[in-house]
C-alpha cells in the first residue's frame, strides 16, 4: 500500500505560519523586556524621590532641633555655640528619632541670628536647606494694669519692643495687659508702633473693649504685692513668682549719700546722686527727684551689680506708701566718658539693673520722668491727663491701674534684655530655602 506525502503547498503554509509564531514571540519578547526596563527604571525613580522626600524630612528636623535648642538658651542664645575654636559655629548630629541629620548653626551677634544649615541623606540620597532664625520676642507684659487700662480721648501709648541701643526690634510683638476680672478700654486712635511691631492687648480672665488685636489667655498672670518676708506666699494664679523682701536688706539710707528722710514721712532721693548696688528696704515711701544713676564702678560689686529697692509701710503700719519720680531723669546705666545721651557710650542702660517693688494702694507719681527701671506695684495707679503730661519709661511697668486721658506723651519701650524675667523668647525662620547638600560640616 502506498502512503501519501505532504504536498508542496501545505508544506509551504506551515513554515509561514511558524515564521509568524515565532516573530509574535519575538515581539512578546522585546515587549516584555521594554516593560521591565521602563519599571525598573520607575522603580528607581521612585525610589530616588521616597529617599529624597525622606532626606528633606531629616534635613527639616536638623531645622526643628535647632529651633528647640536655641530656644532653650533663653536670654543668652550664642551660649548654643560654646565649642572650643568654633567662631560660634555648632554642629549636632544624631539628633534623637532622624538618623541621617546633620546640621551646622553659626551664631552671627551682630544681627542676633542663626544660620542653619540642615542635612539629611538617605541610602546615600541627600537633600540640605538653609534657614535663617530670628528671635522676634512676644511681650506680652510689657505693661501690665492689674485691675484696669483706660486710654480715652486722643490718647497715645508707644510701646516699643527696643534692643541695647534704644532701636526697635522688627516685627516684635508687645502686649497691654490686665489681669482676672480686670478691664481694657481703648476709645482713642490705635497704636502705630514702628518697624512692623504689633501692640497686643493681653486678657488674663478680664474684659477688653475697643482694644485690637487682642489674645484672651484666662487667669494665668496675676502680680502680686511684694512680701515683707521671705519666702513669699505662693501666687495662686501661678505666675509671676512674687518678690520678698530678703532678711539681709540695708537700710534706705545706705544706698546713697543723696538719701534723706525717715520711716514716718518717706525717703527722698536728691539728684545728683548715685545708688550702690545692693538690697534696700524704703519704708514710708519713696521720691526720686534731679538725675539719678547707679554706681557701676562699686568694687568688689554687690547683688550682681543690681539696686533692689522695696518701698513698705512703716513697721507695725499699714498706710500705703507712695511713690514719685516727677520731674527727675533715673538711670540704670552706667556713665561712661566720651559718650552721648541719657546714658553715655550710646547704651540706653539695662533697666533690670534697678528695680523697686511697692506694696500698697499708694500714688505711683511717674509723670513728667525719664526712667530707665523696672517698676513693681501691683496696687498702684498711674493717671497721665492731657499733653503737658508725659512718661517715658524704658524697662517694664506693673500696676494696679493706668488712665491715660487726652493727649499725653506715654513712651514705654521694653528693653529686649528683660527676656530672662518678663519676655517670651519667640525663635523664628525669617528666610527658608534649599541648598546644595556639599556645605561643609565642621
């Protein structure tokens, strides 16, 4: 039996359709191999941003850090920068929770900021930024009425955030304030402080009328009288601590030849005249009147170079003591030869170098004084009425009450170097950027 071959034709037709077999496997082929290039390479890249959005995390917490740690050095930020041979230059890595920061902060004093240089690298991926931080101070007790602060009419109060120098502090924030069940009226023009400050009213669980900006903060600040002894009573309201008058304080007399008068009928201080650093009690009362300074030069110096002056009533009395400075120029700054101004060499003082501290309900008499200080009384009242009065004040105020009625001349400027007892430090990026990651990191 004879078997049949394949013929020509169909032989021909497998071999086509093999052919076509084969290049769709082909193309399957390259196809795959195409979209296996293309993920791994969108793998990588993918890769490549989560590990450089990682970095910039790491790098935005060096920024984080610093911001924290400068903050915590108070009223003396460049101590941050205290590395031996560093030119104010630190540098901090393994910051706690990002691994893989690093960053420099150099302390610049003359401008007062920071220059942060952050870096974060990821699986060998880095990303930097660079942040300029600036302390821009909240001051929110910059003058404090207790129980009320009245501006009526026409009336104008300057508060100004001021550095060493006497020059306003940019963009600062300086704060009026009233304690619990205490009032703030404003039925004059707005404040216009310079160089972008803002005038805050401040609200411890009292009211507020007409004044704006305002910020409501419940009963958290409440000054109270100075205590006789020490320790003094707990402030129920918590802050600020209240000041007592120390068992080793010298007699009013003590503090200068220029003191006269007697526990009965008060202390007057007669200008020229200079105070010794020191702790003194003023019973009765207390007058200030021409210039008066604090003498700097006192060696070795006592209670750090500080005059604490604590005005009570006479033992076993219960009158409350006035006080006054009308008419008299007073100084916490020392005076030096050659320079210019209220205090020579151009420094405008640091008013922390005088305080005094009034227990009572007495006359707080500041009209018509320059005064460079820190003044204390909680249960006094100051009343300015029309133009011919004025106050300029250059430290920090607490009062029992302010009314300010017509057109007075009030400047209060609240030097920046009350940081340590009055002001909130406010540490903040004035200028965020990227930057190469190849800075150095001493």
């Amino acid at each position: 039996m004879r078997v049949r071959g394949l013929s020509r034709s169909e032989s021909s037709d497998e071999g086509q359709a093999l052919v076509v077999v084969l290049s769709i496997m082909l193309v399957v082929v390259l196809l795959g191999v195409g979209l296996l290039v293309r993920v791994n390479g969108d793998l990588a890249n993918t890769n490549l941003e989560t590990n450089i959005q990682q970095a910039r995390a790491l790098a935005q917490s060096g920024v984080a850090d610093a911001l924290f740690q400068i903050d915590q050095q108070g009223a003396s930020p460049s101590s941050f920068c205290n590395e031996p041979n560093s030119g104010g230059e630190c540098t901090l890595s393994g910051i706690p929770g990002a691994p893989g920061a690093v960053y420099t902060a150099r302390y610049n004093v003359s401008s007062g900021t920071f220059t942060v240089l952050s870096q974060g690298t990821v699986h060998n991926d880095s990303y930097a930024v660079q942040a300029t931080v600036k302390n821009i101070p909240i001051l929110q007790d910059a003058l404090d009425g207790g129980a009320f602060v009245s501006f009526n009419g026409k009336s104008t109060a300057s508060v100004v955030v001021t550095d060493a120098y006497g020059n306003p502090v940019p963009s600062a924030t300086a704060g009026i304030a009233v304690g619990p069940g205490g009032t703030l009226t404003c039925n004059g023009p707005p404040d216009n402080p310079p160089d972008g400050q803002v005038v805050e009213y401040v609200n411890y669980g009292g009211s507020i009328s007409k004044c704006t900006p305002y910020e409501s903060l419940g009963p958290i600040y409440s000054p109270q009288q100075p205590s006789q002894t020490c320790p003094a009573p707990l402030n129920p309201y918590g802050d600020p601590p209240t000041p007592c008058l120390s068992s080793g304080a010298s007699a009013c007399t003590s503090m200068s030849p220029g003191v006269s008068g007697s526990d009965v009928g008060g202390y007057t201080v007669t200008g020229p005249a200079t105070l010794e650093p020191g702790v003194y009690v003023c019973r009765g009362g207390l007058t200030m009147t021409g210039t008066v300074n604090i003498d700097y030069a006192q060696s070795p110096q006592q209670n750090g170079g500080r005059v604490e002056i604590y005005v009570f009533p006479p033992v076993g009395s219960t009158a409350s003591p006035n006080v006054s400075f009308a008419g008299s120029t007073v100084n916490a700054c020392e005076t030096l030869a050659g320079g210019s101004g209220i205090c020579k060499g151009g420094l405008v003082g640091d008013p922390t170098d005088l305080q005094i501290y009034a227990w009572g309900s007495g006359t707080a008499g500041l009209g018509a004084s320059q005064v460079n200080a820190v003044f204390w009384g909680p249960g006094m009242n100051l009343t300015l009425n029309g133009a011919a009065s004025s106050l300029t004040w250059t430290g920090g105020l607490i009062l029992g009450g302010v009314t300010a009625n017509g057109a007075p001349s009030f400047n209060l400027n609240f030097d920046q170097r009350l940081e340590s007892e009055f002001q909130q430090s406010n540490w903040q990026i004035s200028n965020y950027l990227q930057t190469t990651p190849n800075f150095s990191i001493p």
